[in-house]
C-alpha cells in the first residue's frame, strides 16, 4: 500500500513537474518570439540604416560632381560683381549729371515768364522812345541843317578821323580774337589737365586696391596651402579612427548579442534547474562537488529539438527524464548516494553501455522520406547522442494520424511511428495517445547547460560592463561622426576659396602691371 502511495506521489511529482516544465516552455517561447521580434527590428533598422548610407553616398557624389560647377559659377559671380560695380559707379556719375540737368531745366522753365513780363515792359518802353525819338530826330534835323552850314569843314575832317578809326578798331578785333582763340585754348588745356589729373587718381586708387587684394589672396593662399594637407590629413586619422571604432563597435555588439543570450540561456537553465525535483538536484551537486563525477544530466536536457517536434518527442520517449552517466559505476555510485540519503530513485543511462548502437545511428531509408525521431535531436556533447538512439531507436515522425498508419501498416518492416500530435503507434500495432491531454516540453529547443546563479551574475556584470563600453564607443563614434562632418566642410571650402583666389592672381597680377604702366 506504501508503495503505492509512494509510486502515485512521484507520479504527481513527475505530472507537477512537467506542467512546470510546460510553464518555463511557454515562457521560453515567449521569450524567444521577443528575441526574433528583436532580430526583426535590428534586421529593419539595419536596411533602413543602409538604405540612408545610399542616399548619402549619392549626395556625396552629387556634391562632388557639382563642385567644379560651383567654383565657374563663383567666379562668374566675382566678374558680375566687379561688373556691377563698375555699373553702380558710373550710374553715380550719370545720376549727378542728370541732377544738375534737371536743376538747369528748372532755370530754363523761370525764362518764359520773365522774358514775357519783360518784354511787355520793353514794348511799353519802346512806344515812348519811338515818339521821343521822332520828336528829337525832328529837332536833331533842325539842328543839323543849322550845323550843317556851320561845320562843313569839320565834316571832312570827321570823315577822315573816322576812317583812320575804323584801321585802328581792326587791328583792336584782331588782338580780341586772338585773345579770345588764346583763351579757349589755354580752357581746353585746363580741362584736359583736370581730367588728366582725375584719371590718374582714379588710377593710383585702382592700383593700390589691386595691389592690396592681390597681396591678401597671394597671403591667403600661401596659408590654405599649408592648413589644407594638415586639416586632410587630421580628416584621415579622424576617418581611420572612425573606421576602427565601427569595427570594434561591431565586434562589441556581436559579442554582447551572444553574451545576452548565453545569460538568457543560462537563466533558463536555472530555473529549469531549480525546479526539476530533488533526485536530480542532489545528484547535480554531488558532481559541482566533486563527490561523483562522471553525471551528465537528465537526458532530455542534453539535446535540442525544433519546437515542431516537441510533442512528438514529449509523447514518445519515456526516457528523457533518464540520467546519463558515463559508467555503470557511476550509476552504482548514485543510486547508493539515493538510497543513503533516502532522497528517491532514478534510472540511469551508462554511456560505456550504448557503444552497440554506434552502427545502428547512421542514416537509413524511411517510409515516405518521412524524418526520423533520432536524427531531429542535436547535441553539444557528441557522447550522449548514442543514449538518444537507445532511447528514441528509429522512432519515424508523421505529419498526421493517417500517414503514421500508412506507414506503421505498410508493407515490409513494421515502424513505430509518433504523429506532430502525440499520436503513438508502436511496432506491436497498439496505439496511444491523442487524448485531450497532450504531453509537451519534456524537452527543449536548446541545449541546457549546468549554470549557478554566481555564474550567471557574473555573466550579467559582464553584460553590463560590456553594454556601457559599447554606450561610450557610440558616443564616441557620435563625436567623431561630427568631427569629420566638419572636416568635410571647411576642406571643401577651403577647396572652393583656394581655387577661387588662384584663378583670381592672374587677373589681379595683369590689372595691377596695366595700371602700373599707365601710371609711368
């Protein structure tokens, strides 16, 4: 009665167990849909990320393309400057004139009217002076007829006066055009001078303003000539350093994505470790202690299987919870430890026992080409894959119930045959399983490895010393990012105003000798 008892309490042990197992399943699963959620995003954001490289690579190149257009275009836009000063200057000079043009105009409009009030007076003036002139050419007549008697004789010698005044009043016209022909000439020479002068100023002006910029740009390109090779080579170590830390930013976050997931693995061991019952927890820390070695661990733990496949390997291999051993003195060991302890009983696979199944683990033809049970399981440890062979033998897998009885029934060799839904069929031809309850997460999609809860916090420092390394190598990659950016563009201007002051030199060095040899 005891034993049976005891035999239905580690039944309800092994039933508690796996709905624990199937919790940590779901939560693992859980977790591992967040992990390829995870991977997806990076995966986008790496495209995204790529995507923008591209777009500013074509930039780059269009820049690059368009640089040279630039520089003809600026240069072009110093000779319209020039040309617009020239322009600005003369429109001063024909504003003023036009000034002045306006203000005469302005004089010449106030001449109508004055002409028209003075001549009004005039005409007045003139009727009285035409009757006071006929009244004294009348007595003028009167008193020439008198005189005339009277000075007859002086007459001739008027005449003969008034002809030697009118050889004298020649040569006085003579002498007055010839000062008024001496005047305009010396006029004409004086303005000539003034302008003479005003050109020459204008000149000197000109010269010097050349002779200063020619001076600035020779001074300014001596010194982009030097600055620019030392500003390219800062850019290229600036580059080469970016180019290293890319490189071991990348390193770093591959060797963090891998840490990441050896601590989430080796969290899930140990919670798989902390709740797989007594037996097995003593026996591991007999081996941590060194007391018994030679344990391996539960056998559904030392392999992996697709998650497609659990209930099929959940349903149709009762030996998973088996412990592995390497020797049958090894599992004497053990059992001996149980029974001391009174902690319970286990069964145990001796690997130096599972050598006559090496020959039968090879590949074989199935039924169908449909896979075999045995060759879906992995493992890290080539030792134990002969335990799985003992343990699953050529168990096929079938998609459904009736392609299991297709090939379980089939002609020639009989199979046992597991459906992808817990449906057993032995080679005896009796059938178990596909009841409500199905049985599932007896075994995992990765292999569980031995961890302590000292190894994984020291796994997690590690994580976290790691991502702040990997935070401050972004940060730093950020600032170097921008160092290089402004690199970039005070190289290119310094490009720009280099080629720009030396396509200039020419033209200044030929304006300021033409002025020079005007001013000798």
């Amino acid at each position: 009665m005891n034993k049976e008892v005891r035999s239905y309490e580690l039944q309800k042990q092994i039933y508690d167990l796996e709905v624990q197992k199937g919790k940590i399943h779901e939560d693992t699963k859980e977790v591992n849909e967040k992990s390829s959620k995870l991977a997806d995003e990076m995966r986008d954001k790496n495209e995204a990320l790529k995507e923008v490289e591209k777009k500013l690579n074509e930039i780059t190149i269009f820049i690059e393309e368009n640089k040279k257009k630039y520089s003809q275009l600026d240069l072009e836009d110093i000779q319209v400057r020039e040309n617009e000063k020239h322009a600005k200057s003369k429109s001063k000079k024909l504003e003023k004139q036009l000034q002045k043009d306006k203000e005469k105009i302005e004089d010449f409009r106030t001449v109508p009217a004055d002409s028209e009030s003075a001549i009004i007076e005039a005409t007045a003036k003139r009727e009285i002076l035409e009757k006071e002139k006929e009244k004294a050419e009348e007595k003028l007549k009167e008193v020439m007829d008198s005189l005339k008697k009277e000075t007859q004789g002086l007459q001739k010698e008027k005449e003969d006066k008034e002809k030697e005044l009118m050889a004298f009043s020649k040569t006085v016209n003579e002498a007055r055009s010839n000062f008024d022909m001496a005047k305009s000439e010396l006029d004409l020479y004086l303005s000539r001078h003034n302008t003479a002068v005003s050109q020459l100023k204008a000149a000197e002006d000109a010269l010097q303003t050349a002779s200063g910029t020619l001076k600035e740009r020779l001074t300014a390109i001596k010194e982009l000539e030097s600055k620019l090779p030392q500003t390219e080579n800062e850019l290229k170590e600036k580059e080469n350093e970016l180019d290293k830390l890319t490189k071991e930013e990348a390193d770093m976050k591959y060797y963090i994505g891998d840490l990441r997931q050896k601590v989430e693995e080796a969290k899930s061991s140990l919670a798989i470790n902390k709740s797989r019952g007594k037996v097995l927890e003593a026996l591991i820390q007999q081996k941590k202690s060194g007391n018994i070695s030679g344990i391996y661990g539960r056998l559904g733990d030392l392999g992996a299987i697709d998650e497609k496949y659990d209930v099929a390997i959940s349903s149709s291999c009762g030996a998973l919870d088996h412990i592995v051993v390497d020797t049958i003195d090894t599992a004497q060991k053990c059992v001996n430890f149980l029974k001391k302890q009174n902690i319970g009983v286990a069964t145990f696979i001796a690997l130096d026992k599972m050598a006559v199944w090496e020959k039968s683990m090879g590949k074989i033809q199935t039924p169908e080409n449909i896979p075999r049970l045995f060759d879906m399981v992995k493992v890290k440890d080539e030792k134990v894959r002969q335990a799985f062979y003992f343990a699953l033998r050529d168990t096929l897998v079938a998609n459904n119930l009736d392609q299991a009885t297709r090939v379980a029934f089939g002609k020639g060799n009989r199979w046992r045959v597991i459906t992808l839904q817990g449906q057993l069929i032995e080679q005896s031809g009796t059938m178990t399983g596909g009841g409500g309850r199905v049985m599932k997460g007896r075994m995992g999609s990765s292999v569980i490895v031995e961890t302590s809860e000292e190894e994984v916090h020291k796994m997690e420092s590690q994580l976290q010393k790691q991502s702040q390394k990997a935070m401050l190598c972004q940060e730093q990659k950020a600032q170097l990012e921008e160092i290089i950016a402004k690199l970039h563009k005070n190289i290119r201007e310094m490009k720009n105003t280099l080629e720009k002051y030396t396509v200039s030199i020419k033209s200044l060095m030929d304006q300021e000798a033409h002025l020079k040899v005007q001013l000798k």
